[in-house]
C-alpha cells in the first residue's frame, strides 16, 4: 500500500477502534445505571433481536406495483411527492430493500402486496394470480433467510367500481374480488410453505361512500358474504394466517366506510381472524396503544400497521413519537410480544425512500428498545401499592436514562452503522444507484 493511503488506512482504522470501544464503555455505564432499577440490558437486547418487523414492500415505490395496469394510485390511497429514484422494477425493489435491511439492526420480514405480482410478459388478473407470480420474490427472501407476509389489492384496477370491491350491489364485481381474496391466501399459504415461517395475509378493503348514504347496512351485510366466501377454504395457520384491516373513512370516502372497527373487531371475533389495527385509521387524536389490550381479551393474536398520519391518514414516515412509543409500551408491557405481528404502513415519496424505510425501521425497534429498558417492575409495583406519585415520578426520570449508550450498542452488536453513520452509506447508494435511474 501506499504510504499515504496507508496512513489514511490506519488513522480511519484507529478512529473506528476508539469508537467502538466508547461505544462498549458507555453501554457499561449505562448497564449500571439500568442495573439499579432493576432493570437487565443484556436481556432487553436479547429479546429485541427476537422481534421482527414486518416491513412494508410499497415504501420503496409509492405503491406502484409492477402489474401495469396504466391505473394512477387511487381508491382511498395518496402518494404525495416525486423524489428522484424510485424502484421500478421489482429489481430494484429487492435491491433497494436489501440496502434498507443491511442499515437496520436485526432480522426482519418482507411484506408484499399481490399488485407486485411479476407477470412473465403474461397479463394474468387479480382473480387469476397464484405463486407462480411471486416465485422471485419468495426465493429471494428465501435466499436472504427472512419471512415474508402478503396483501390481497384491493385498489388501483378497473374492477374497483364507484368505490367498491367487495360491497359492491353487482354480484360480479363481488365475485371478481372474492376470488382474488381466495387466491391471495393461497399464495400466502405458499409463501407460508417455501419459507417455514407463517406468512400474514391481510385484507383492505378501500369501500366507502363520500357523502351520507342511504343504506349502512346493505354493504355491511354484503361484507359479511364476501368475506366468509374469501375465507371459506381452510388453510393451515402454520402456513398462512389472515387478518383484516378496518378503517374509519378514506379520501372519497369521508362519509361511510363498511370496514369500520366495530364491523372487524366483530368480524375477527366471530370468525378467528387475526384484525389488523392501523395507526393512521382512527379519530385524528385517538390511539391504537390503548386497543391492544382490549381486543387481545379476545382476539389470541393480532397485526399492527404502524403508520403515522398527519391530521388524517397521511402515512408519514413513522417517527419516534409519544404514540409510538405507547404502541411499543403496550406490546413489551403487556406481555402480548408473541400475540402482536408488528408490520409498517407508510409510503413518503418526498424524501429518499431507503432512508424512509431505515428511519420508520429504525425507530420502531427504538421505541421497542425504550419499552424493553423501562424499569417496569418498579412501576407496576408502584401501582399496586397505589403509590401513583412514584409511579408518575419514575416514568418521568426513566425518560432520560442512557437510552441512546444502549440502542448505539445495540447496533455496533449487530453490525450494522451506530447513529447517523447509516446515511452516508444510503448517500453513497443515492449517488451510485439510484440517480442513475
Ligand atoms: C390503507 C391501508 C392499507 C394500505 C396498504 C398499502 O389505508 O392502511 O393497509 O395502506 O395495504
Ligand atoms: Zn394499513
């Protein structure tokens, strides 16, 4: 080597040494200061690498997919925001996600919606798809040794008329729906199969009306038809588990929607499907934290979409917020870790979409980490002996532990950059790869 770059080498080299032991010599200290509270670090880290997230495919392509139907985003759903370097093929999907996951910490799942359906030239329709159309992507994820979870698309395609899909009055365009519901689980089950992990099929449905109908129950009822005809077939829940995704209003939609809460919650309840609760689908001040525990009395297991809406269902990136961290609290707190499927919701194409992905990422196994390293024995002992000023006083305090010594570690521990130094490496991609798009 030359001498000069040998002493860029080495000087770089010694950098990244002291790092990496200041990073080891905070976390010690940290490790003491959690100690006192009772609380075991190594073991919170432990069980954060056992949570996987779901991460959500249509963050790297504002919701595209790749069926070429010549249809804008629409039913309900809206992209705002037109940063250079998109996905366009499902290529560069895979490649743009494999960048996001080697910048995350831990080991994550692939969520796919069935609009991603590789055609082989062949134009085959929602009511005709099957495995064969996913066979890349599910030897991709196999050869990357993550699971994968799987959405029937009920948007952007002709077959949505005046709004509807599965509510529809015309038992066609029901049929049309209820077969592409059916053959979604199917290929759920395959995925299911060929990775031996439980795929999760979750079904949206963009139905509403915009102004105040006339009859709220006729499409309920419908609903309840389709549904029960889409979920008919038994299909093994080792392969394949379904859960379905209320909703309050959408745009067009501001109205009425079928799909509400109560009409899945009951749904769900009565059937044995798993409900998905989103973060962005309720009252603009109302939280999913506080459902978790309550439809878990009922329900033995249940998915999130963490989103973040912004005055409405705006599906911002997901960032560490009080919700957030409430959402965290309840599934760590609760004891519900095995019973909640933690999956993401949210597609920004203002900002750059890998970075998108690694921040909202990042921050939900933040905010997990947070809930794993609050001296929660403390303050549930606190509680029970009804002392409610140590316990507000303690919540408080634990706000500012070291969190950031442990999270940083937590990192280095898993080999992926320590802070910020994750976005130099998604600048380095920007400029090689995706400007070149
Ligand atoms: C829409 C729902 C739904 C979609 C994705 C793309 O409001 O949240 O989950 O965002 O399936
Ligand atoms: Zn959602």
């Amino acid at each position: 080597m030359h001498p000069i770059r040998f002493f860029i080498w080495s000087r770089n080299y010694k950098t990244l040494m002291s790092n990496t032991k200041n990073i080891e010599k905070s976390y010690q200290l940290a490790r003491e200061r959690y100690a006192q509270l009772g609380v075991d670090t190594d073991q919170a880290l432990a069980q954060l690498a056992r949570i996987s997230i779901s991460m959500h495919c249509w963050q790297g392509d504002d919701v595209g997919g790749f069926e070429n139907v010549g249809g804008a985003l629409g039913d309900g759903l809206a992209v705002t925001g037109n940063y250079p370097g998109k996905a366009r093929t499902p290529e560069q999907l895979r490649a743009d996600f494999e960048k996001a996951l080697s910048l995350i910490p831990g080991s994550h799942r692939f969520n796919i919606h069935a609009c991603y359906a590789e055609m082989d030239g062949r134009k085959v329709e929602r009511d005709e798809l099957s495995a064969d159309q996913f066979k890349n992507w599910i030897a991709w994820a196999k050869s990357l040794k993550i699971g994968m979870d799987f959405n029937q698309t009920y948007f952007s395609h002709p077959m949505v008329k005046d709004g509807m899909t599965l509510t529809h009055p015309d038992k066609s365009v029901r049929k049309f729906w209820i077969e592409h519901g059916i053959r979604s689980r199917e290929i759920g089950a395959a995925i299911g199969k060929a990775l031996g992990k439980t795929c999760l099929t979750n079904l949206w449905i963009p139905d509403g009306m915009k102004d105040t109908p006339a009859d709220r129950r006729g499409p309920r009822e419908r609903l309840v038809e389709s549904l029960d005809a889409v979920f008919k077939k038994k299909i093994d829940r080792k392969l394949n588990v379904d859960s379905v995704e209320p909703k309050l209003f959408g745009i067009g939609a501001e109205s009425y929607t079928p799909g509400s809460h109560e009409f899945y919650l009951g749904y769900a309840v009565s059937r044995g499907t798993l409900l998905t609760l989103d973060a962005g689908h309720y009252h603009p001040t109302e939280g999913i934290a506080d459902k978790i525990s309550s439809v878990l009395c009922y329900l033995p297991e249940i998915a999130l979409h963490v989103s973040r809406g912004v005055r409405w269902d705006s599906d911002h990136v997901v960032t560490l917020t009080d919700e957030l961290q409430a959402i965290a609290q309840e599934i760590v707190w609760g004891g519900y870790v095995g019973r909640v499927r933690i999956g993401l919701d949210y597609f920004d194409a203002s900002i750059n979409r890998v970075a998108a992905w690694v921040i909202g990422t990042r921050n939900m196994i933040k905010a997990l980490l947070l809930a794993l390293v609050a001296p929660i024995a403390k303050l549930k002992q606190f509680e029970r002996d009804g002392d409610y000023t140590s316990r507000l006083a303690l919540m408080e305090d634990a706000k500012v532990l070291p969190f950031g010594a442990v999270w940083d570690y937590y990192c280095q521990q898993k080999g992926v950059p320590v802070g910020d130094a994750w976005l130099a490496e998604v600048k380095r991609y920007e400029r090689d790869v995706l400007s070149k798009r």
